[in-house]
C-alpha cells in the first residue's frame, strides 16, 4: 500500500473512531457464538465499562446481562428492533435499553448491536402515566370528563367519564361532535351548536349547561367549558363535561321549596289580614261608635269629660286606620277588586304620603285582565322595589313604569338615588332582592336589576301574559 492510500486509510479510521465517539449510542459486532469482534470506543457512556473492560468480558451476553436473542432466531428474521431491555451499569445503577439487532456480514461479525439509552424517556413516560391516572381519579371523583377536538380533520376523543357521562357504559360509541351533539337534548342542541360555532370563530373560551340523553336512555344536565386553539385558523378545541345533574335537582327542590315557602307565606298574611280587618277592625270601630255614643248622654256640664272622650273616640279611629293599613299591607285585597293599574297607583300615593318620595308613573297599555299570581308578583315586587329605594337609595324622586310589551307585562322602578355594587349586592345574597327574584321565577319571569356607585338604581321585571 503505498503512502496516500495508508494516509488516506488512516484518515477515514479516524473519521469513523470520532463519529462514533460522538454518538450516544453504543454499537457492537460479534460473531454467531455472541463474542465480540468490534467494540465502540463510547460503550462507557451507557455501560460505565471502558473500552478494554468490555473487550475483557468477552461476549455481549456478560454486558447485557442474558443472551439476548438466539441467532437461529434471528436468521430467520434478519433484524429485530426495539428490544426493550434493562442493564446494570458499572456503579450498579439500572438503565433502560432500546436494542436493535441485525444480521450482518463484517470480516468475521455476524451481528450487529445497537443499544440506546432510554431511561430518561421510561421515567418520564412513567410519570406521565402516573399524572394520568391522578387526573383520571380526580375527574371522576368530580365527575368530570374531557374532550379533544381536532378541528380540521374533525376526529374527537372522549375521556372514559365523558363515555359514562352521555351513557356509553361499555365505551362503544366512536367518539365524534355528532355523535355529542345527538345526546344533547333537543331543546338545548341548537343553543349549545351555536355557541361552540361562536367560540371557534371568535378563538375564545366558552361555558353553557345543557341537557343530555345519553344512549343509556337517562337524561343528566352536564355544564361544558371549552376553548379553542388557533393559528391562524381554528385547529383544535379542548374542554371539561361536569355532570352537575344533582346539583340542578337540587337547585330544583330549593326552588320549590322557597315558592311553597313564599305561597305559604302569602296564605298566613292573608289569614292575619283577614282577622285583622273582621276581628281587631270591627271591634275598634264598635269601640269608636260606643264612644261616640257616650259622649251624646254626657251631661252639658261636664266639658273636661267631654274633650277626654273626644280625644279617646279620636284615638279609636287612628287605631282603625292604621289596623286597616296593617291589613291591607299584609293582603291588598283592592288587587282582586280593582286590578292592578289601580292598585300600583294607589301604592305609590300612599308612600308618596307616607315618605314624602316624589314618583312619576308612566302607565300605559295595561290589560284589563292579568292572572291572579302574577299581579300580585308584580304588587309586591313594586312594594319591595319602593321600600329599598326609600330605605337604602337616599332619592328624593323615582319612576314607576307598567305596562305592555308584545306578549309581556312589563314593570319597571327606577331612582336617583345612591346605587350599589351589584356583584357585592349577590355575594351578600339581600333577602329583599331574593324574594324578588323567587316570586318573578314562580310566574316565568325575569327580573334584571342595574347599578352603579352614585348613578342610581333600575330595576325591571318582565311576565309573560300567557305561560305555557
């Protein structure tokens, strides 16, 4: 060999010998018996063996640990990849291997080692499963299910509690947004398309709750949370199924038990009414006629007697008044005989009187004929509404509007007085604006109260005039 051919031998050694060295793969050949006829100069990287000490064992099976594979085998086949495989290193640590062995022609190797170390990969792998499996306990125990949509080519995969959530106990439905959008309810299916449509062009999160029939034929009420992740374009949406189907039936009961709390209550005002006018009333009036009479059988010499009577019949027919007041307070019966357009305006005189708070109604297109529940709704929310402007507003004028709106009565009180925060108004949760609000969902309707710090207070609620 002449001197350029041996340099140029030399150099490519050398290239091979630091391509290697760089490698973090250990490499090695050995013969049909499994004995070494190349080791890797970075076998140490893996192993913590050197070069010579890996040379010294002789044969791969001492540095794996087991023979790793029978030759006939692998004749047979010519590779086999990703044997997964752990060792013990030098200093006795365990690592995890990832070996492919291959049938080669090498001088006098016949098999060819590649071994990779991927301990770093199991543990985090291990991790990640152990995370999992938190996760997945921690849904459950929440009832909590999740989702993942892959926008453009539109596959969904559903955690095992979304399965059980819409009824698949078994996990045989493919997962799919047609097949969700099938269990949500009827009445609630366009609503929830609607606003995941919106949440996908806007790229923004979303929250709604609806009803679902899941293939098991049970019906649960599930609050979805959901966003999306763009680029550009939407590309996938991920979110959270709760089954909160308790808590709405008990949201359910609460709510009928505070309407049979409120009828209850609006039953024993109408007793202690009633006894107030025919027993109390009656009597102090019988007590104001029989002074009246005495006072006409006094002697003409008797004036000091005479005044005292007076004043005494006097005092008798302020104490009538005011137990009339008190009864009518506790039951407006004029609402069963005058309606409610009457009944409002003769409120608002008398807390005009009574409070010296100036309010301008604004009355128009009442129906001569509303139902019995719902006029006495807006009666008491009206008397509620003007009680907390003059208690808490400081408004010295307020406006009371009645009237019709397409297929709604409407009402509306507002002040200029103090106002409030409304959110820290809900945190405290005030008993005036609770009962307001039950009373209006006993007859479907909404009532909606806006203010602000020093800018006054509107409250409105809307009935309908014909409830399903």
């Amino acid at each position: 060999m002449d001197n350029v051919s041996a340099l140029a031998l030399r150099e490519s050694e050398e290239l091979h010998r630091i391509t290697l060295l760089s490698m973090s793969d250990a490499v090695f050949i050995t013969d049909d018996h499994g004995a070494f006829t190349f080791v890797c100069p970075n076998a140490d990287v893996i192993f913590g063996y050197n070069h010579d000490e890996v040379e010294a064992m002789g044969c791969i099976a001492r540095l794996l640990g087991r023979e790793l594979i029978h030759p006939p085998d692998l004749a047979a086949r010519g590779e086999v990849r990703n044997l997964e495989h752990p060792i013990a290193t030098k200093r006795g640590e365990r690592r995890d291997l990832l070996i492919h062995v291959k049938q080669v022609s090498i001088g006098r190797g016949t098999i060819l080692y590649v071994c990779r170390d991927v301990t770093e990969r199991k543990q985090a792998e291990q991790a990640l499963r152990r995370n999992e499996e938190r996760l997945n306990l921690a849904l459950e125990a929440a009832s909590m299910g999740t989702w993942d949509w892959d926008l453009p080519t539109g596959e969904m995969t559903w955690s095992p509690e979304t399965h059980l959530m819409l009824g698949d106990t078994a996990r045989f439905r493919q997962p799919s947004f047609d097949a969700f959008l099938d269990r949500v309810h009827a009445a609630d299916r366009d609503r929830v398309a609607r606003n995941m449509a919106l949440a996908m062009e806007r790229g923004t999160s979303y929250e709604t709750d609806f009803r679902a029939v899941g293939y098991d034929g049970v019906e649960r009420w599930i609050l979805s949370k959901g966003r999306v992740l763009r680029n550009g374009k939407p590309l996938r949406m991920l979110g959270v199924f709760v089954d909160v189907t308790d808590r709405v039936h008990a949201d359910q009961d609460l709510r009928e038990l505070g309407g049979q709390l409120i009828n209850a209550h609006e039953q024993e005002r109408i007793r202690l009414a009633r006894e107030l006018h025919d027993e109390f009333g009656q009597r102090i009036a019988l007590l104001a006629t029989e002074l009246a009479l005495l006072r006409q059988d006094l002697p003409g010499g008797a004036k000091d007697l005479h005044d005292q009577v007076t004043k005494i019949a006097m005092d008798a027919a302020d104490i009538g008044g005011a137990v009339h007041r008190l009864s009518h307070n506790l039951h407006p019966s004029r609402l069963e005989h005058l309606g409610l357009q009457t009944s409002i305006r003769t409120l608002c005189h008398e807390v005009e009187d009574a409070r010296h708070l100036h309010i301008d109604l604004e009355i128009d297109d009442v129906p001569e004929s509303i139902r019995e529940d719902t006029a006495l709704c807006l009666y008491r929310i009206a008397q509620e509404a003007l009680h907390n402007v003059v208690k808490h507003s400081g408004a010295s004028h307020a406006v009371l509007g009645l009237g019709r709106h397409a297929r709604d009565i409407v009402m509306s009180v507002t002040d200029d007085g103090a106002g409030f925060d409304p959110a820290a108004v809900r945190r405290k949760g005030t008993l005036g604006l609770i009962s307001m609000r039950e009373r209006a969902r006993l007859v479907q309707a909404t009532l909606a109260v806006t203010s602000q710090p020093g800018h006054g207070t509107r409250l409105e609620v809307r009935a309908p005039l014909a409830r399903g």
